[in-house]
C-alpha cells in the first residue's frame, strides 16, 4: 500500500516564528515565563484536575490577577467547578480579592445564579404556553424537553455548590462595585 501524497509541512523558522508569534515567543515559552496564564485557563474550564495538581507544583502564585484584575478562584467559579475552588482554597487562594470593578468570585457566582434563575423561570412559563397552545388547538408545535433537561439549568445544582464552598471559605461581596454602563 502507497503512502499516498506527501503532505505539506510547515517549518517554524525564525521568520516564521515572527510572523506568527509577534513577541517573538512561541506559546509554550510564555507559559513557561508566565505560569499563571496556564492557571487562569485550566480554572476557566474547570476540568483537568491532573494538569491543575502540575500547575500549582510550580509554585504559581494563585492570587496574581491577570490585567482586568481577575484571579484563579474567580475563573473557577465562572466554570462552575466547586472542586476546583475548594482546591484552589487549599492553595491558599484570597476568595475576597476584587477585580478591577469591585467584583469578588462571590458576586460572579451570584450574578449567574440570578442570571439563570431568571431564565429558568422564562423558559417554564415559556414551557406551560407552548403546551396549552397544543393542548387548546390539537396541533403539534415545536416543543422542547422540560427546563430541568436543558443544559445549563440541569447543572445548576454545581453553581449553588460553588456558592456554598465560596461562602464556607469567608468569601463576601464586593463592597463598592462598579458596573460599567450601569453605574
């Protein structure tokens, strides 16, 4: 059997690398030279808790905030991952640090609990009409399984377990919060 058509390879010359990385510095170097930028991404996923173990072995600093003042614990708490933020707990992670606008990981997870609880009660009143309108007109319209199936309101329960872990650890809302456009 014929290994068919050689495919194109790219080489990562020098100019290349310029080109394509304007600092002049491949990714992995970065992260070699800024660890917490790997922190803040696997906290902002919330999954890989083998990579996330390796990333604190590093000695990362876990309160550093990136340049809009957000630290790990408040990307983790975004994710709704409680087992992330216990973890980062136990790495001494400051659970009342603010952002640059006073927000805390607290007033994050609060701003989505209200944010999704008022689209689960939309989407139940939705849920009610939709079915009395097939009801009242014996016709079959599109429908959609009840709001506990949909995602993300059947993961909901995550959220309140970020909430509770947060508040276990003393976390507070921020006390003079700017909400840019609102404010």
């Amino acid at each position: 059997m014929s290994p068919g058509p050689a495919r194109p390879l790219r080489v990562l010359d020098q100019r290349s690398v310029q080109e394509y990385f304007p600092s002049e510095k491949k990714f992995a170097q970065v992260l070699r030279e800024r660890p917490e930028m790997d922190l803040y991404y696997l906290c902002s996923i919330g999954k890989s808790h083998a990579r996330l173990e390796k990333c604190l072995k590093t000695q990362v600093d876990v309160n550093k905030p990136n340049e809009m003042g957000a630290t790990a614990v408040m990307f983790a708490a975004r994710a709704w991952s409680p087992s992330v933020v216990e973890r980062l707990i136990e790495a001494k992670a400051n659970v009342n640090a603010e952002d640059r606008y006073g927000a805390t990981a607290l007033d994050m997870v609060n701003d989505d609990v209200r944010l999704f609880e008022d689209q689960k009660r939309f989407e139940q009143v939705d849920c009610r009409r939709r079915r009395l309108a097939m009801e009242v007109s014996g016709q079959i319209l599109f429908d959609r399984p009840n709001v506990e199936d949909l995602e993300p309101f059947c993961e909901m329960d995550q959220l309140y377990k970020v909430k509770s872990v947060l508040e276990a650890a003393g976390a507070r809302p921020g006390e003079n919060r700017f909400r840019p456009g609102y404010d």
